[in-house]
C-alpha cells in the first residue's frame, strides 16, 4: 500500500459509513493506505464484505460491520465495538447516502411522501446517528470529522427536491457542529463532490457536455473525493473547521 507524506494517518482509527461501494470504499480504501485501522459499515453486507477483503489484501487493518444508519442502536454498537475493538477514536467519514428515486423525475407536486422520507431518513437523521455515537468518543482526545454533501448543497436544480434539501441540511448540521466541537479540538467539515463516476451516479454526458459544464472539462473520481477526504481527516489539515469543500471541477465557480 502506497500514500504521500503529505496525508500520513498512521496510528488513528477511522470509522467510514456507506464503505461497501463508490466514493465510500475509495475513502476506506485511501484511509488504510495511509496507515488508519478503519471500521467500516454499510447496509450492503456482501459488497462491504468486498471492500474488507481489498483492504485486508493490502495490508490494511479493517473491521467491517453490517450496518443501517437508519437504527440509531445499530450505529451506537457499531462505534462501541470499534472502540472496543482498536481503544479510541480519532476520525469519522460519514459517507452512506441515497438519491432517492424521485431525484432528476419528479416535480414538486409528483414528490412521493415514501421517497422523500427516504432520503431524509439515509442522509440526515443516518448522519445524526453516526455524529451523536462518535463524538463523546473523541472529546477528551479531539478528532476530525468529514460529512459528505454535494455540490447541490449549494445550488438548486429542478427535480431535486429530497436529495438538495438533504444536502443543504447537512452543510448546516456540518457548520454547527464545527462551533460546538472547535473548543474541543474536535474538526468539522464536509467535501460536496460535483458529477463523480460513481455506482449511484453514472455519467452519461458527451465530452462536449462536461467541457459546458465544468471548467476543467471532465468528470471527477472517487479517489479524487476520497483523497480530498483524507487530507481532512489527517494532522495537515489542523486549521481547517466548519469548510465545504468542492471538489467539482471548478463548476460553482
């Protein structure tokens, strides 16, 4: 396993939500690499399985845990086993997330009630999940914690309604958090990746289409997401609190 000295992780233990598939086995992934024990969960137990099994295979040391972010016990046993298991906590990178079906289809007033609680159930009340089990673990050591919002944090579209609503909702919980958490030397962020090949969203625009869009002119990874992730979670970045950090290519500029 190879990382940069740049983004050295060696010796924390880092738990990551949604790791079984896109940007949040990349992230485990990247994590490990870079020297981290992760805990890793996702509700998908075969893929999850996947993503242990790359790691283990790399060297890394990982602990993978069948997890739905929905179930607020389900999320406490998964932080008390990994602190159980590796003593301590220092990182988080809450990643599990869902579009929704509804999402790019429909208009406000075709908005289905099931899907929307959904969205809101995965991306939001998961994420106050994950954040109320993890953060009496890191305040007597301090800790750095990255949430996963997206570039439609920022922005509106038509035909978003669940999954932007969700995100801006998670860009506020993530600048919240960073005024309670700073006098505990505890760092809250959150990256919002822009059009990223991924399992949950596949890009099918022509190159013509992505040089309009995106002054860079093409799509991103989900290793450039999980590398920015990363160097959030590692000492480099000791100053940086209360940041949404695009990672999109330049599009919101």
């Amino acid at each position: 396993m190879s990382g940069t000295s740049l983004i050295d992780l060696t010796g924390k233990v880092i738990v990551v939500s949604g790791a079984a598939s896109g940007i949040g086995r990349e992230t485990a992934i990247q994590i490990a690499a870079r020297g981290a024990k992760v805990s890793i969960c996702d509700v998908q137990s075969s893929l999850l399985d996947e993503t242990v099994d790359l790691i283990a295979q790399n060297g890394g040391t990982v602990m993978g845990t069948c997890v739905d972010v929905r179930e607020r016990k389900s999320v406490e046993a998964w932080i008390r086993r990994t602190v159980e298991t590796f003593g301590k906590l220092d990182g988080a990178a809450n990643i599990a997330g869902v579009a929704g079906a509804d999402t790019g289809v429909a208009g406000i007033a075709d908005l289905d009630d099931a899907d929307w609680a959904l969205v809101f159930d995965v991306n939001v009340k998961g994420l106050m999940h994950c954040l109320r089990a993890q953060v009496p673990n890191m305040n007597e050591r301090g800790g750095s914690i990255v949430n996963m919002s997206s570039l439609w944090g920022s922005r509106g579209w038509p035909r978003q309604y669940a999954y932007n609503a969700s995100k801006h909702a998670i860009n506020g919980i993530t600048r919240c958090l960073a005024k309670e958490l700073g006098p505990r030397n505890i760092r809250v962020n959150a990256v919002a990746p822009g059009k990223i090949e991924t399992p949950m969203s596949p890009t099918t625009d022509s190159e013509e289409t992505l040089a309009e869009l995106i002054p860079l002119g093409r799509k991103g990874t989900a290793l450039e997401v999980a590398e920015t992730v990363a160097f959030l979670l590692c000492d480099a970045s000791a100053y940086i609190s209360s940041a949404i950090i695009g990672v999109d290519g330049g599009r919101l500029s």
